[in-house]
C-alpha cells in the first residue's frame, strides 16, 4: 500500500504553516517555500539543497478500483525537483510525474539520492489495479539530466514480476511507491518500497532492479510495514525505517539493520516514521511522522506532533527535536546542521523546508 494511501485524505485539511518549535541553539530558519508536500531533501557539500515534492496531479485520467466501484484519478507532470542555491534562490530544476488517487491525493517525488554528480530521485506510485499501463516516470528510480528527468529504473516492473511482500493482485498487492533512496558504499541505490513492503536494489547504470530483502509484518500491522527511508552505517549495512500500516499504531514503528539479506530490529518503540538518515557524527536520526488521533471534522493526525530522534549504538533512542508540523525527511550538512521537510502534507504551496543548526549536538530533550 502506498504511503499516502496511509497517510491519507484528513490529512489534506488545515495543514497551513504553524509556528516553529523551540530549541536548544535558536531559532530555526526557512529555507524554502510555496512547496506542494514536500518528500525529499538533500543538501550537497557546496551548500545547494535539493528537494522533491508530491506536485497536484495532472490533466490525464484513469480509473482507481474501490469498494464503492471504480472512482477517477489522474496524473501529469506537476511535482517538481526544486533546487534551492547557497544565496536563497529557489528555482525548479525538472517536473516529474504527479499521480492523484481520489480520497488520497497526489503522489510525486520521494527520497534523494547522489552519486558523484548525478542527482537521483524516487519518484511515484502505481498500483496493477489502475486501468491504464504505467506512465513512464511513475513508481520509478529518476535521474535528474539539467532540465529533464531520466527513468533509471521502472520499480513497478519488478514488483509486478515478484510481489515480495505476496498480497494477491485481487487485494491491490501489485502496488509500488518507490519512496525511500539511498546510495550504497557499493555505488548502488537502495529504494524503501512503500508500497511493495521491500527494499530493492537498483544498479544505476544499467537500471537493473533485484530484491535485498521483504520487509512485510514486522510492524505488527499485516503485510503492511511501510518502507520509508534506508540509510548506510558506518558499520555498511543498510537501515530501513519502517512507518507502519494503519491505524499507525502508537510504539509500533521502528528501524530494521538489513545485512546479508537477514532483517533484525535495531530500534523500535517509535510511531509512523517517514526517514531515516546518518548524521555526520555517525549516529542515526529518524524522523517521527507524527500520532494518529482521529477526532469528528478534523484531521485524523495530531498536527505539531513529529520529532527527530536520535538513534544511538544499540538502538538507543533520544529525541532531539519535537513540535514539528507532518516532517518527512531530513539531510544534514557536514557541521551537524539538520534541513527538514515539513508540512509534508497539507494545503498546497504551504511545505517548506526549515535549517536547524547543530541539530547532531542538541541534548536529549
């Protein structure tokens, strides 16, 4: 299942910009704006950020089966890749493919990813359900070519062929959300399947997909763990954070360490985590979605309830950064200063994306 199916339609309601937290070492800044759900974020060693958002679907249909008989969707290429300069200035580097699903909403970048200087994003969702073929660039591994985005790899072709997580087709189990993105010690990317319940390999110069391993029922909400975001440790293995299925159970989310192909828990007790990423003092950080709270009229998810939690040896837990309004991703640069996406879902033009200097020495709070 997709994230934002999870992840879903109260959430589209009274999202706008809410005041920051407080910290430690003074007040954060914004460092980019007017995003349309914000998914990514990387920052590169010369100061130049990079992000991804969702975009607002397009202008061509298709049909989306549900319960209630088939409802309308649509796709074009609205969600951006936005590139934010040293100096401030924001400009929109490539649109990708933005696909909209009824009682959803849209769907667009995922996770980050470079390899020396190619910049790559997962990009989309797309479910065998859906009555139209995939469209390129949906459910994929995108390269960023100046003004164009490159289909590396089609990730849709691989979970239809293989179906690791093994939902039947007829439950909507041929489904991929290539999300998470991360570039191996190996040279490889790594994609946190969301949809697929999986984490892939993906060889980026021949685009060549392969299984690493399923990640489905370890959160203790069927099949459905959610892959979000994979991270590299200093020790090499890869490291999955995990959102877990609805209804988001409080404590049941966590990170898996996956090596040699076996998958073990390496902290757990935490709730819908969107990203995983290393700091530059070599200790993981997660991002905390937020807690699902349903109440009549309103959004189903507490808004100013997601933090940033340090994972220390031994899965050690510390939460260094709370207060944030629906974060998805975070990147930091090599001084320990941490870029967060928030407002990862909300109206549209009200993402952004917020510098907290020296979140890597901030204290347990």
């Amino acid at each position: 299942m997709p994230l934002t199916a999870l992840v879903s339609a109260g959430l589209l309601l009274g999202c706008a910009s809410l005041p920051l937290p407080h910290t430690q070492a003074g007040p954060p800044r914004v460092v980019a704006t007017g995003l349309n759900g914000p998914q990514g974020v990387h920052v590169g060693s010369d100061g130049t950020l990079w992000v991804t958002d969702d975009g607002l679907g397009g202008e061509t249909p298709f049909d989306v089966p549900s319960p209630q008989g088939n409802a309308e969707g649509n796709y074009g290429p609205t969600a951006r890749v936005v590139r934010v300069a040293p100096d401030g200035t924001q400009t929109v580097v490539a649109n990708t493919p933005s696909i909209f699903i009824p009682g959803i909403g849209p769907t667009g970048g995922g996770k980050i990813a470079v390899i020396g200087s190619n910049v790559y994003v997962a990009n989309g969702v797309w479910n065998a359900g859906f009555s139209i073929a995939r469209p390129a660039g949906a459910s994929a591994v995108l390269r960023i070519d100046g003004a164009a985005a490159t289909e590396v790899a089609n990730v849709f072709a691989f979970e239809a062929a293989t179906n690791p997580d093994g939902v039947p087709a007829e439950q909507g189990g041929i489904d991929s959300h290539a999300y998470g993105l991360g570039a191996g010690p190996d040279g490889q990317l790594y994609v946190a399947d969301a949809g697929a319940n999986a984490l892939f390999k993906v060889d980026p110069g021949s685009g060549a997909v392969s299984l690493v391993a399923s990640l489905a029922g370890r959160t203790g909400t069927g099949a459905q763990s959610v892959p979000t975001g994979v991270a590299f440790g200093q020790d090499g293995a890869a490291y999955v954070s995990l959102l877990s299925g609805g209804p988001f159970p409080s404590g049941a989310a966590r990170v898996v360490k996956v090596s040699g192909g076996t998958v073990s828990d390496f902290a757990t007790g935490m709730t819908m985590l969107t990203d995983v990423e290393r700091g530059p003092d070599g200790n993981l950080y997660a991002v905390s979605f937020g807690r699902f709270a349903p109440a009549p009229g309103g959004s189903p998810f507490v808004p100013n309830a997601g933090s940033v939690i340090r994972l220390k040896a031994g899965g050690v837990k510390e939460t260094v950064l709370s207060g944030l309004n629906y974060p998805t991703s975070l990147a930091f640069n090599a001084a320990g200063d941490a870029y967060v996406a928030e407002n990862g879902v909300g109206a549209p033009g009200s993402g952004r994306v917020v510098r907290y200097s020296g979140l890597t020495r901030y204290p347990a709070e």
